[in-house]
C-alpha cells in the first residue's frame, strides 16, 4: 500500500482535460472557493448588505467615498448613497433602462445612460457648490441644494435688465451697466469729472470685485469750443505735495493757470518793447513800430499766445503807414503763425499787403490740423535806398478762447513712478504743453473722466428657494433666477453611443466604423478642429464591422468589432495618434472588458482571452487564460438575452466574469496570486442577480434591486435579507486521476484530508458515468492525527470530490489517498 497526496493546486479549473492523463494540479470544479498564493483553496468572500436604495434608480458608481445610483425622478439621497437625475431630452415618459458607463472625468462623473424607448445620451455631471443664501453668484455658476436632489441648477445670466456698455456714450452719475462680456458685475457711475462725460471707444477693463472702480478717461472733442474755467471734477483727484504719481496717472491743480489770451499784449506800443519779440531791424519808437528807409525788413512778434477752438479761425489786424517814400518802395503787412505744443512753428498765413498810403493789414487763418496756439507778427519791408521811415501801429485779435479748456486736468508723462515736489508748480494753459514737478513731469490734457464702481448683479436671497424637479425649470432667488439641467453632453458631434471609454484626457466613443472623441480636457466639446475628431476605423484593416467594444492596454486604445481588434495609439495631440496592429481576434462584450495589470482581458466569442496573449497568437485556439473554462463560457454565450458583466477586484488580485439569470448570479473568477504566474479559475454563485458594482477603496460592492451587498472574506453565509443568512455550499472536484500507473485497477483503502471546517468526502469511481460518487462521507478537517478514513473499493482511475456546506469558514490543504495496485509494474 501506498500514498498519494494531492497538496497543491495550480491551474484551478480546468475542462481542457477531465481524464486520461488530466493533471493533479488542476481541477474539474471549483465552486464558492478560490486558489490562494499558497496553492491551497480557501471560501470566497460572502455578501453583507450594506444599504438599502430607493425604488426607481438604477446602476451602482463610487465617487468621493460615497455611492451614486441614478433615476429619471427626482428623489432624496441617503445615508451613504446620491441620486443622480438623469432625463431623456424629448421624451419626457421614457425612463432609464441601463448606465453603460460611469466613471469620474475632471472631478465629474461621466454617465452613459439608455432610456426605455432605446435611446442613448451622454452626461458630464458637473457638480455646483451647495446653495448659499447672500451670495454672490458668476455666470457660469452651477449649484445643489441643500438637500441634494439628483438635480443641478445653473444661473441664468440675464444682465439684470441693465444696459450693456456702448462706446461713446454720454454719462451721468447713477448710470449703471453691464459689461459687454458679462462677468456677474454691474457697473455704475459713482462720479465724473464734468458736465459732458463720456464712454471712449475702448471698453474698461472691469474689476470683477464688489467695490472695485475703474476710471474711463475721454479725451474731449474740441475742448476749446466751450472753454470756461476748465478744470475737470472731484473724481481726479487734487495736487498735493510729495504724491506718488505713475505714467497715466491725472491730477488738477490746486490753483489753476491764468486764462488764455484774447488781445495782444501792447498792441499799440505805448508800453514800448513790452509784450513783442523784435527781429530784423524794426524798432518801436514814440509808441510806433519803425522800420528805416534804409533796412531791408524786420517784423514784431506779439508774445500773446492765441488758442483757437478747433474748427474755427484767428483774424489778425493792424495799421500800416508807408510813409513819404514812393509806392511800392516800403511795404506792411500783419501775419498769423501757428506752433505746435514743442513751440515748432508749423505754418503761417500773410494777410493784405500796404504799399502806398495808410491802410489796414488783415490776416484770417483756420486753425490748422496739429497747432496748439497762434502768435500774431507785424511785418515791415524797404527797397533799401532811402531814408524814408514804414511805420505799424494798433495790432488786435479776434477768434481766440476766451477762458481755460474744457475738462483741463494734468497727466504725467514720465517712464517711471515718482513723486511731486514740495511746491505746487506753474501749470500751463495750453493743451501738450508739460510742467517739470519734482520728479513728475505733467502734461496738460483735457479729457473727461467717468469712474465706474462694482456691486454684484447676482446675488441670492436670505431663505433657499423652491427648487423645481422639471429639467430647463426656472425659480427666481433674490436677484439670481436659477435654471435646472440635465448636465447632458449637447455637442451635436457626440455620437451619444454605449461603448465609451476615458484616455489620454479625451472621451472616446465607438460609433459605427470611427471612433470619434472629445476635446482634450472638455468633455462637453465634440467639435473643436485640431482638437476633437475622430479615428477612422472603418478604413483600417478588420474594420468592416461596427465598433461593439473598447478598452485600454498599456495606455493604448484597442477598439474591437466582431472580427478584430485594433490597436491605437492615443494622444492629447490628434496629431501623435496613429494605428499601431490589427489582428483577427474580436469581442462584441464591451461591458466584460477590464483591465488587469498591464493585460486587457475580453470577451471573445469562444471565451475570456486577453490582449497580450491573443496579439502574439492571432487566434482563439492558440492557449489563453480563458481557454480552461470556455465549454462553462460558451453555454452562458448560448443565451444572448443575458449580458455578461466583467470587473476586476483589485484587493483580491480577481478577475471577475458575472452572468446574471433566475434569481442568481454566476460568476466565473480568474484569481492571480502570483507575479507572472498563471491564475487559477473557479466559479462563484450568488442567491441573487448582481446588474451592477462598485469598488470602495479595497472592498468590492454588488447591486442586486434595489440592495448594495458587500462583499466580506471570512463571513458564512449571504445575507438575503438583515439578520438572515443562506449558506453557500462549497465544492473542490478534481477530474479522473490515475494515482498511479494509467490503466491499472487500484485498492482504496483510505484518505486523510487536511484543512479547515467539516467537510463531506466523494470518491468517485467510475469514469464512464459523471455521476458514480460515494455518499458523502463527512469527516473532521484534518485526519491526520487518528490514521487515515477508512474507505474501500477498486477502479482504475478516481475522482474526488469535497463538499462543503457553508456552515463555518473552510480551507483546503491536502488531501491523500492510501491505494494498492492490483497487479505489480513491470
């Protein structure tokens, strides 16, 4: 007699083989339990209830340490769990069928969801602060109530009924308006600077802070054409001694200049050389301007500075005596000259020419385009022969400004921020011209000055409003109208299909035969060139059919149909996208997809294949992880109204395959405990229909109706209902071992079993008939101590067979049987 142990398991099941040289480290089946990394098989994890959800929601999502589950009516949330409203866009009766996909983008969660008349949208929830009352609100802005009710509601930006800001416009303290480009801030007029303020042709830049000002600062048209006494108002702001001024900065002065002139300064020289610059050889005696016979000219410049409104003239006059000599030997006229504000003489016009007698000299001049001031000039001119004197007298002027220029304020024109000097300066009364003050320079300008002051435009009230449950319904808070949204993705490009997937910061959707994607970073935006666009698919190699699945490998996407698969490199950049392999190996299960480790295992037609394997194989017979299980596979496949379900738990290193029907759940675990080993496949059956899951840091949560199971290791029993648990049995079944020679009949005469938890020991004895087992024969977990179970019959090959019925937490070590061959070995 001798031993054979069986003390480890490798390859969990495996239907591959079930006899005739089937290995003794593989399985037939393994149900309720899991291989674990010492090779030994151990209970799976049991359910727990955790939370009771409300009728009318469906689907399951961990966000943010909480659940999400999802409804067409509007509900209140509860302990640990949201509900999230979801409305079909036109059908107001269709409510939702089924969430496709959930997953968080950006901090929001992206929702693919179908209604029950077929259709399907697709949903960025971005989620709006909770309610506040006397608030300041930004269009744009988005909120929640207090008392989440799966809705949002975004502010509707109306402008408060106020006037949007127009270039140009006259202005007067109180006006108020809103920006162009509204920013939740109105803007009104808190003071200017004169009686004819206005906007400029450039809009402000607004402070977007309550209490916030901006100066608008117009130069005036024509200042000159209503002078007066000039200075602009209270809201520029007065000399004072030691004032940090910058470039730009204004100032009026604390005394202001003298006006300009109107009349020539001795005009008729009985003051002698007063108030006139003399050139050439002119002279003034006895209250005349002389010019001898024998000088060939000369002429007075009058130092009277003359301002003229635009558009209007200067006339200039003056007496011309040309004395004894002959006519035409001496001459007279009066002139106008026009300076620039650099004092740069930029034109000048003669008036009438006196050649014979006494007569009167005019000059008229419009003010020409860049002159500040005119200087009015008597011109005097001799043949050069004789001794005879040409004589002027009685210069006057009419046109100029009476008074200062209208909103006359000073501007400092200096590169760098300094400071005023201690005494105020001698400012200047014509327009351009700069006044050195301290280490500000200062040039007079002559503008209006219109200062604007921010106060909200939305602000909500003091009590929290009625919210409607009806998307697009509106309340009025305070002085903010809110609008309830369905957050629905409404780019006219967004194809609004089932198979979704999240990478390189875009959204990708299968739609056919492309796969259009989203804007980097703005899910919402389908249409943006150079940024959202598409992959063409259907112009690749395997691409005649329809996009059904997608998911990522090592940070490419691999986009499958019915008969292939492609493999494509994403990016951020369209432009760095590009298709990497196409190999003839589908899926059309997008919802068993998942990614484990740096593998994508799908499922294909023929069963669980991974990507790693099937590209280096390019086929479905070639070995893969599923091919232990696809006979328990394909049966599920056979049964196309029931959809198959995949996920993977990290915590417990699982691949999960779940197929829901009657009132349970089947569900096939691929477990990989070790590093670049093969896992091992077992089944799992839970009393109840999982439709939907969620991972919660290490532990894994199952939706069945409305419940959320938890799912605990160690526990017995799942809990159906609080406080009340069903078993679940577990079996480990080998398939038919020869322990020994192949062929050869064998006398058992006992086992031993080692583990924990009572257990009921099947041999079975007859390979021919599945079913020829011995009645469970139910014995302690570990018989080593005591000699070995007592069990006799003869075959040539067995099967065993352990049954455990759930009553205690169990784990399988070893198992030996004690067996004589009938006949010696050669």
């Amino acid at each position: 007699m001798r031993a054979t142990y069986l003390t480890a398991v490798k390859a969990g099941i495996t239907r591959l083989r079930d006899k005739g040289g089937a290995s003794e480290d593989a399985l037939f089946d393994l149900l309720n339990g899991y291989v674990t990394a010492a090779r030994t098989i151990r209970m799976r994890q049991a359910a727990r209830i955790q939370l009771d959800l409300p009728p009318g929601t469906i689907g399951l999502t961990s966000f943010k340490g909480a659940f999400v589950v999802y409804a067409d009516q509007v509900m209140p949330a509860g302990p640990g769990y949201s509900v999230v409203v979801l409305k079909h866009p036109s059908n107001g009766a269709a409510t939702l069928k089924e969430i496709h996909y959930s997953l968080p983008y950006l901090g929001f969660l992206y929702v693919v969801a179908e209604f029950s008349d077929g259709s399907t949208y697709h949903y960025w929830l971005e989620e709006g602060k909770p309610w506040a009352p006397n608030t300041t609100y930004l269009p744009g802005a988005l909120v929640s109530p207090t008392a989440p009710n799966g809705l949002a509601y975004s502010l509707v930006d109306t402008g408060g009924g106020h006037a949007t800001w127009e270039a140009y416009a006259a202005r007067t303290v109180g006006n108020v308006v809103v920006p162009s480009a509204n920013n939740g801030f109105k803007y009104t007029v808190s003071s200017v600077s004169g009686a004819n303020a206005r906007s400029g042709d450039t809009e402000p830049q607004w402070p977007a802070t309550t209490g916030g000002t901006v100066n608008e600062d117009v130069p005036l048209e024509n200042p000159l054409g209503n002078a007066g006494s000039g200075t602009a108002g209270g809201s520029v702001p007065q000399w004072t001694a030691a004032k940090q001024a910058a470039k730009g900065d204004l100032i009026r002065p604390v005394n202001l200049p003298s006006p300009t002139a109107t009349a020539p300064i001795n005009g008729d020289f009985t003051a002698g050389n007063t108030g006139w610059d003399l050139e050439g050889g002119v002279s003034i005696v006895s209250g005349k301007l002389e010019l001898p016979g024998r000088i060939s000219d000369g002429a007075a410049v009058n130092q009277a500075r003359f301002v003229v409104a635009d558009g209007a003239s200067l006339t200039a006059n003056c007496l011309i005596e040309q004395g004894p000599a002959k006519a035409g030997a001496t001459r007279g006229w009066v002139e106008i000259r026009w300076y620039d504000k650099d004092d740069v003489m930029i034109s000048y016009v003669q008036g009438n020419i006196v050649s014979s007698d006494a007569a009167i000299s005019t000059a008229v001049s419009p003010k020409p385009s860049g002159a500040a001031y005119a200087r009015a000039v008597i011109a005097l001119w001799s043949v050069g022969d004789h001794d005879h004197v040409t004589g002027a007298d009685n210069l006057t002027v009419s046109g100029a400004v009476n008074g200062l220029p209208a909103g006359l304020v000073y501007r400092a024109v200096q590169d760098v921020v300094a400071h005023t000097g201690a005494t105020e300066p001698a400012w200047p009364n014509i327009l351009g011209k700069r006044v050195v003050d301290g280490g500000v320079t200062w040039e007079a300008v002559a503008i209006t000055r219109v200062t604007w002051t921010a106060s909200p435009l939305y602000v909500s009230g003091g009590i929290e409003p009625v919210w409607p449950t009806n998307v697009g319904g509106t309340v009025v808070d305070g002085s903010v109208t809110w609008k309830a949204v369905s957050r629905r993705v409404e780019d006219p490009n967004c194809p609004n299909s089932k198979v979704v997937l999240i990478g390189a910061s875009k959204v990708f959707a299968g739609n056919g035969d492309t796969v259009p994607y989203s804007a980097t970073v703005a899910p919402k935006d389908w249409s943006s060139a150079n940024d959202a666009g598409f992959l063409p698919t259907g112009l690749q190699n395997y691409g005649a059919n329809p996009v059904a699945a997608m998911g990522l490998y090592r940070g490419n996407l691999t986009v499958f149909n019915a008969e292939a698969f492609q493999l494509w490199q994403i990016d951020e950049d369209p432009a760095s996208m590009s298709l990497l392999d196409a190999l003839p190996v589908g899926s059309t299960q997008h919802r068993a997809i998942a990614a484990v480790g740096n593998d994508l295992l799908f499922l294909a037609s023929q069963g669980v294949r991974s990507v790693g394997i099937a590209a280096s194989s390019t086929n479905f017979q070639a070995g893969d992880v599923g091919m232990p299980i696809d006979p328990l596979v394909q049966a599920w496949l056979a049964q196309p109204s029931v959809v198959p379900r995949g996920l993977y738990f990290p915590a417990a290193g699982q691949y999960w395959l779940m197929f829901a029907k009657d009132g349970q759940t089947e569900v096939f675990v691929y477990t990989m405990t070790q590093i670049g080993q093969v896992g091992a496949w077992s089944r799992y059956v839970f009393p109840f229909e999982v439709h939907a899951w969620a991972i919660q840091g290490d532990a894994l949560y199952l939706r069945s109706a409305n419940r959320i199971y938890r799912m605990v290791d160690g526990a017995i029993g799942d809990e159906l209902s609080p406080g009340v648990f069903t078993r679940f049995q577990g079996v480990i079944q080998w398939p038919w071992l020869d322990f020994g020679p192949a062929g050869v009949t064998k006398m058992l005469y006992g086992f031993e079993v080692v583990g924990r938890g009572k257990v009921g020991v099947q041999v079975g004895f007859d390979q021919t008939n599945g079913g020829a087992f011995t009645p469970a024969y139910r014995v302690d977990p570990d018989t080593l101590t005591g000699g070995p179970v007592p069990m006799s019959m003869a075959a040539p090959t067995f099967a065993v067979r352990l049954v455990y019925d759930g009553a205690e937490a169990w784990q399988w070590n070893a198992f030996g049987l004690y067996v004589q061959d009938f006949r010696p070995m050669a």
